[in-house]
C-alpha cells in the first residue's frame, strides 16, 4: 500500500470538531497532526496520502494547504468551499493562488448532513459543483445510501465533472444488509466519470467485533461495480481508530484484495490514486 487516499488531520487548540460527541467518539476526541500519522505510514509502506476536509469552514482548507506544502508525505488536499454561493469559481481561484494552492485537488461537503436527500440535485449546488469540474478538480461524494439516487442523477447530469464515492456511501456493514446499497452503487459506478474509495468501511461495522469477512461482500461489490482502475484505498484515518488501529485497517484492505492480479492490487493500492489526485 503506497498511497492513503483518504485521511484526515486536526488541532483542537485550533478549533472544535463539533462533530465529535459522546462517549462512543471520545477517544478521538483530541488532535490529530502529520507528526502523529507519519511514522504509522512509514510503517505501512505508503509514501503519499490525501488529507480531506473534516468541517464546514472556510479557514480549515487554507491551514491545510499550508501543511501540505511542508510535509512531503501529503501529495493533495480536498478542501471545502460553500458550493450553494455565487463566487465559487474565484474562490478555488483564491485557494490555488495562495499558499500550498497548487495541493488543492478536490472538493468535498458533507451530504451526509444534509436533511434533503435530493440536496446534489438542488440548481445552485450543481451550479457549483459544474465550477469545481471547471477547475480541474474532483468532487467527492460523502453520502450515505438514501442519498445515492442522488448522486446517480448528479454524476449523470455532469458527465464531464470527475466524482469520488468516499467510503463506498457507507453501507450497512453492522446490519449485514447488501440492498439496497448494492444495487444503487453499481448504477452510480455506470457513471464513468466516478472514481470509489475502499474506506471506511470498519467504522460501519460493529467496532469491537469486525472481522475482515463482514467487509468483503461490501468491498468486492465495489470492486466488481466500479473496476480495480477507479478504485483506492483510503485509511480514514484516525476516525478508523474507533475500530482498528492504522495498521489492522491497512493491513484489511490488503486482505480484500488478496484475490485480485498483482497489476489490478497495484491499480487499487497506488495508481488509480496517483491518476485521479495527479499525485507525483
């Protein structure tokens, strides 16, 4: 495994991450920096990673660029930008003109969040969604399976915008449950213009429990639906330390994809990342 497609990175002395509450989430309720993510990579054996936005504020994007720029480890960034404004195109525009800018490779919100399942179809998200592709910027998808009809219509609608399905839209890994999950990722993998992160999937099974069979259904309709040539891997890390440590969750995803060619393993593991985040 030579690149992490997806990690994250925060200071709480910086800002609160909202997001993490109750008793269930206290253990990552602390800072997390490249200090402490760097010797777990060298461990691993990956050399570049991608950091992604974990809140809904315009400063985290700049601060992460700026690490990016003075960590060789992080090859890109995905940002937030507010996709429902008016000016989002001069906004990347700012972002790539100032310090690390050249990191910035993508663009991410939390669809999750959103009350309205249809909120990837509204007229100004498209509007802004169309600007990132305008930039020569992936979007990615964090929904959750409701959602997915959704961004099947989005992904088709703008054929010409590169999507990214973070942690496979989360399937019901703890339930046991495939459909309808299974269904709606392969018409969304229809898409050709959308790329899947193998990811995050411990944290969607039961925590203390997982064994690396609960996730392979999940993991293999993926790779059937989307191809080892538009699939990656990603630690989500450190929300993965919920259920398994850096190394455990690594260490699984080489395990899913025991079954593939050494050339398809490549694909997943380093060059579909190094081709959709134009990593060196």
């Amino acid at each position: 495994m030579t690149v992490d497609a997806h990690h994250h990175l925060w200071d709480l002395d910086v800002r609160d991450q909202d997001w993490i509450t109750g008793e269930a989430m206290a253990p990552i309720r602390r800072s997390f920096t490249v200090d402490d993510l760097r010797p777990l990579a060298e461990a691993a054996g990956v050399d570049t990673t991608v950091v992604v936005q974990t809140v809904t504020v315009a400063e985290e994007t700049p601060e992460l660029l700026a690490i990016a720029e003075n960590e060789p480890l992080i090859g890109a960034v995905t940002g937030w930008v507010d996709l429902t404004g008016e000016s989002v195109a001069e906004r990347l525009a700012e972002l790539r003109a100032g310090r690390g800018g050249g990191f910035l490779r993508g663009i991410r919100h939390q669809v999750q969040g959103e009350p309205d399942p249809r909120w990837l179809c509204r007229d100004d998200v498209r509007r802004g969604l169309r600007a990132v592709g305008d930039a020569g910027l992936v979007y990615e998808l964090l929904t959750l399976p409701h959602q997915l009809e959704a961004a099947i219509e989005t992904a088709t609608e703008l054929a010409d915008v590169p999507f990214v399905l973070d942690h496979c839209s989360k399937p019901p890994v703890a339930a046991g449950e495939l459909e309808p999950w299974t269904t709606l990722v392969r018409r969304l993998a229809a898409c050709h213009n959308v790329t899947c992160k193998l990811s995050g999937l411990v944290t969607e099974a039961d925590w203390s429990r997982w064994t690396v069979d609960d996730l392979r259904p999940y993991a293999q309709t993926v790779l059937d639906a989307f191809g080892p040539d538009r699939v990656m891997v990603g630690s989500d890390w450190p929300v993965c330390t919920l259920a398994g440590s850096y190394e455990r969750v690594l260490d699984t995803a080489r395990d899913l994809l025991s079954g593939l060619t050494p050339g398809e393993r490549e694909a997943v593991s380093d060059t579909t990342a190094r081709r959709v985040y134009r990593l060196g």
